[in-house]
C-alpha cells in the first residue's frame, strides 16, 4: 500500500507552527508605576513620575492601582488620608459606597473644605477631621480587612502626579488588624495626636517569610525604632527626606558613617530654604553626600534603605512634629527584593539632584 506523506507533512507543519507561535508569544508587561516582589508576592509597590509627558494628563498614575483595588472592595474601606482631591479615588468610593460597602474616613481638618470631601460627605460617607492644631498626616487605606495601602503619597494631583512618591500595598490580615486599631482609635475613640495611646497588635510579623515592623506616632516611640534600623547598617545607608530636622535620627547617620557606613541622601530643596534646623547642612560638612532635590515640586519621599534589604517608609518626616504630635504611620520592611525598588528610586531621584 502506498502511503501519501504531504497531507501528513502539511499537518506536521502546521502544528509546529502553532506551537511556535504561542510559546513566542510574549507576556504583558506590567505597568510601568508597578513594581511587584515576584509572582504571587504579597507586597507591591508604585512610584508616582512627575517626568513622564503624559502626567499633566493626571492619568495613569499610582493612584489608578489604588482605585482599582477600592472599587473590588466587597464589605469595607477604612481611609485616614491627609488631602483628597484625586477624581479616581472620589470616584471609587462613592461607587462601592453606593454598592453597600461601608465606606469610613478620617482627615486633616484644615482640608475638609476640599470639593471631593464634600462631594462624599454629601453622598453620605462619614468624614471625621481630627479637630486639633496637630496634622493627622496619615496617608493609608485599609481594604476589607486585609489589604493595606499606604506611604508618603497624599491622595492629591499634586501626590500622584507633579511630587515623587511612593504606594506601597500589602496584603495581610495581621498588618491590616494593625491599620484598623489605629484608624478606629481615630474614627470611633476621637483620639488623635498625643491623646492617642500605644495599642498595635502586630507590631512585627511576617508576612511570606518577610520581617515587617509596624509603628504609629506619636504613640509607638518611632524615631527610636528608625534610629536602631539605622544603628544596624552595616554598608550603606541611601535616604530620601521631605522634611529633616531630627537631631537624634541625624546623630545616628554621623554615628555610623563615622564607623566607615555609606551615607548618601537627598533632602526636598523647599524644606531647607524654610525649615529652621534642617539637618542637611550638619551632614553636608560631615562629608556625606547629601544634594538637594531637583523637582521643581516636591520631593514628597520619607524613606530609609538601609545595606540594601531594608526599607522604612510612611508618612513619617524626620521631624519632631511627627514624632511627638502628628498622627503617622510608619513599616519597616526588612526584605532586599523591595529595597530593589526603592534603590531604584532612590537613584533617579539622587541622579536629578543637586550637588553642592
């Protein structure tokens, strides 16, 4: 019997070809304001970039993932922000507000008077303002009950948009348990400032096998615990400061550069030319290479990397007020794949930056 081969052939082609294609086929990437930890990683973060073209568009930004996340929210948003005047996050919690998902806020009073606030108080979302000369400088949204959003990035045009910030969002029931204690402490207790007490149920937990410290201010003695992650350093230490005018954090960097520590930081250029004791001039003569920041914004950042695997970020400036007055919050995220990223922005920042 004779066997014809072609059609066999022909269909062997064609199936390779098939094959061929899909493997070549290559997968999306991810959004250029997302940084994720790897597949399946609990921890993501975002960076706001003042220099893409598109950013006066007020599109696209970090607080696009935010909304997101919001209008998934299937039984509860907790918000304690600084400012609102962000369309895509106005948008998003009156739409889940709308579909019966408790929506609760807490706010600096000297912003209530923001249309936003006042287009969601109208549609019955309740707002409490903290009432006292001290900030609530929060920026953090607690989702369900299991997903923490926060960092230095105020929920404004100017946050998201024209100032470098970053998002950082966690998911975990334990960090989230955090969050929520200090929100109700706010929303439900009136306690705010120095009225607040220290109460935080996991003020370190792991989360995927990473080290994460929780702290609140005034209440929870925060510069005490930025001052031994620094005292840790072993290598470097790269900082990036909106406001800087601790003496003790201050004296702790000249500690460990004096015993051979990499010190490099930028400090927000506005802050020194207003801010009576800024630290930039001590650790300038002390040789370290410090630069103001070149964003004609502002340079919104409060964070520490510490020997490369260690991130402290929040809301948090270096700064007595903070310390002793305002309410922040403030994670010690001991893990290098996310330091990747905050040295990343750190470097462009730093490159921008100008030297003495």
């Amino acid at each position: 019997m004779k066997i014809n081969f072609l059609p066999i052939f022909i269909v062997f082609l064609l199936l390779l070809a098939a094959c061929t294609i899909q493997t070549e086929t290559p997968l999306p990437p991810l959004p250029t304001t997302t940084q994720s930890t790897g597949a399946g990683a609990q921890i993501e973060v975002f960076f706001s970039d003042p220099d893409d073209p598109d950013a006066d568009r007020y599109r696209g930004g970090p607080d696009d993932a935010l909304a997101e996340a919001i209008r998934k929210a299937e039984f509860s948003v907790d918000a304690a922000v600084y400012d609102l005047n962000l369309w895509s996050i106005r948008d998003a919690l009156l739409a889940v507000h709308d579909a019966g998902v408790q929506v609760r806020i807490v706010a600096e009073s000297d912003n209530l008077d923001e249309t936003e606030f006042q287009e969601l108080e109208q549609a019955g979302i309740e707002i409490l303002g903290d009432r006292r000369e001290s900030l609530m400088h929060n920026k953090f949204v607690v989702i369900d009950q299991l997903d923490v959003w926060t960092g230095s990035m105020n929920l404004t045009l100017n946050g998201a948009y024209r100032n470098d910030n970053n998002l950082i969002h966690i998911r975990s029931s334990q960090l989230a348990e955090n969050y929520t204690v200090e929100f109700e402490e706010m929303f439900i207790e009136d306690m705010f400032g120095d009225n607040a007490v220290s109460q935080t149920p996991n003020p370190s937990l792991t989360i995927n096998g990473i080290l994460v410290e929780t702290s609140f201010s005034p209440d929870d003695g925060t510069a005490d615990q930025i001052i031994q992650a620094i005292q840790s350093a072993e290598e470097s230490i790269n900082f990036l400061a909106f406001s800087f005018t601790s003496d003790s954090i201050a004296e702790a960097l000249l500690g460990r550069a004096a015993d051979g520590v990499t010190v490099t930081g930028v400090f927000e250029e506005s802050q020194y030319n207003s801010n009576i004791g800024t630290e930039y001039d001590n650790l300038l003569v002390a040789g370290m290479d410090v630069r103001l920041d070149g964003n004609p914004n502002n340079m919104h950042h409060k964070v520490f990397i510490i020997d490369g695997d260690t991130v402290i970020t929040g809301s948090y400036n270096f700064s007595q007020s903070a310390e002793e007055r305002n309410d922040e919050n403030t994670l010690i995220i001991h893990d290098p794949e996310v330091a990747v990223f905050y040295l990343a922005e750190f470097e462009r920042v730093f490159e921008k930056a100008q030297k003495p």
